[in-house]
C-alpha cells in the first residue's frame, strides 16, 4: 500500500510578484527549490497563511538566490504581493519507506532566504 506523505515545505514564503496573465504555475528562485529538493514542473499545493487560501499548481524555476515567488495565472487571484505562503509537495511512499522518511522543511525570511 502506498501512503502520500509530505515530502517538501517551504515556510513562511513571501510572495514577491503576482502576474495573472501568465499561463499557470509558481515561480521559486532555484536555491530555495535545491533546499527542499523540488524540481521544475513538480506539483505544489500553496497554502496562503495571509489570507487562508489554498491553490495547486506546479513549479516553475527562478533566478537562483533572487528571492523570487511569484503566483502566475490563476493562483495569481488567490496570492498577493506581500501574502506569507506555505509551499509543500507530496510523494507516494510505500510502507517499507515510511519508516525512514524525513521531509525537507526550511523557513525563511522575508526576503525568502533560508533563516
């Protein structure tokens, strides 16, 4: 049996640009995504600690060590400049994997960089 567990969690983001003409997506500077261990086009669920809400979209990559968040398309509606977000994805763990996993979780500041 496989069992979706947390795998990657960005805390405390700020979002930096907010762009709904885009075609989709979250934009995450490259050192941030190398901390947790994302890759580009993978799938993210965004939760908005400012305002509550919560979106899925996939990840696009930014400028390494830009501070980049940027909320594209139609999670642009639901994520505002200067919001604080939570960015987590998931994986498929079986149960002999459960025991030994540990997700990547970092905080950081207000200029989106690891505290």
């Amino acid at each position: 049996m496989l069992k979706e567990v947390l795998k990657s969690k960005i805390h405390g983001a700020t979002v930096t640009e907010s762009n709904v003409d885009y075609t989709g997506s979250i934009t995450i500077d490259e050192a941030l995504m190398n901390a947790v261990n994302l890759v580009e086009y993978e799938r993210v669920l965004i939760g908005n600690l400012t305002n509550g809400n919560r979106v899925e979209t996939y990840v696009i990559k930014g400028k390494k060590n830009s501070g980049i968040v940027g909320m594209n398309g139609a999670a642009a509606h639901l994520c505002k400049v200067g919001d604080k977000i939570l960015i987590m994805s998931f994986a498929l763990l079986d149960e002999r994997e459960l025991g030994q996993h540990k997700p990547k979780i970092i905080f950081v500041d207000s200029k989106n960089r690891v505290k």
